[in-house]
C-alpha cells in the first residue's frame, strides 16, 4: 500500500506492507536510526516521535495510520544551521542523559509535555514522563532539564 508522510519537513511516497510500524519505517525505511526500538510493547518510550503535533510511541502505531501525518523525529529538532532545540541544549546543560538510548524518546516527549503543561511543577513533570524510561540517571536532571527548556521555549 501507498502511504504519504512528512518527516521532518521532507515528504514521503512509501510503498510498504499494511502491517509495517511507524518505527520500522522510521528507522528501515527512511533510515532515521535516532528513534529507537527499546520494548515493542509501548512501555518504554524510546521510540517517542511527535505525530500532527502530539508525542506518541511509533512502536505501535501502523505507518497506515499516519498516512497524510506531519512527524518530528528527533533528527527533526534542530536548525537547518545546526544549532539544537532548546529541549536538546536544556538536556545537554543539564545533563539529563547518560548513556543516550531513552534520550530521543524523552526530548521529543518533554517538548510535548511543555506545550500541554507549560509552567509544570516537578510532580506534573514526573507524572508525565512515566511512560519513558531511563536506566541511567534516576531523572532528577531530566526533571532539571524539562524545566529549563519549558523556560526556553515559553519565553
């Protein structure tokens, strides 16, 4: 089947089987390797992409259900001239990542986070980001960082 996509501004013609999964697209198909396959179950969030505007776990999601879609991967995020998202700086100055694996998922899902919940306490942030998981850090400069971007972007 023929299905229509934009990612990352750039649009897509891919013609693939109706039981194909965004992430595998995402990842086989358009080769953006950033988006990462961590449960396939949708308990993790590694594979976190933003879809029409909203964050949602690609893993389960079939490519035929965002024909036509609008989708931000993480490759998405920063300038043309190279410079990062707020998000991704406020990760970065942070240091709300380690090892790195969770850290697309949970850029994209704390961008998501701060357009719903602009001016989110430490709990609300928390709260929000329980569906992405991170083994590293124990979350104190994710929180950290999802704070300052919100500042960064509100501003």
């Amino acid at each position: 089947m023929k299905v229509q996509v934009t990612v990352n501004g750039k649009s897509h013609q891919l013609d693939t089987p109706p039981n194909l999964l965004l992430v595998q697209a995402i990842r086989e198909e358009l080769k953006l390797t950033g988006t990462h396959v961590g449960c396939d179950t949708a308990q993790c969030g590694a594979c976190t992409v933003i879809v029409n505007g909203n964050a949602i776990k690609s893993c389960n999601v079939l490519l035929a259900q965002v024909d036509g879609a609008q989708i931000t991967t993480i490759e998405g995020l920063a300038s043309a001239d190279g410079s990062l998202h707020p998000m991704q700086s406020a990760f970065k100055d942070c240091h709300g990542l380690q090892c790195g694996f969770c850290t697309p998922g949970m850029v994209l899902s704390a961008i998501d986070l701060c357009k719903r919940h602009p001016n989110a306490s430490e709990e609300v942030i928390r709260e929000q980001l329980e569906g992405n998981l991170c083994r590293c850090t124990g979350y104190q400069n994710i929180v950290k960082a999802v704070q300052q971007g919100a500042v960064a972007l509100n501003a």
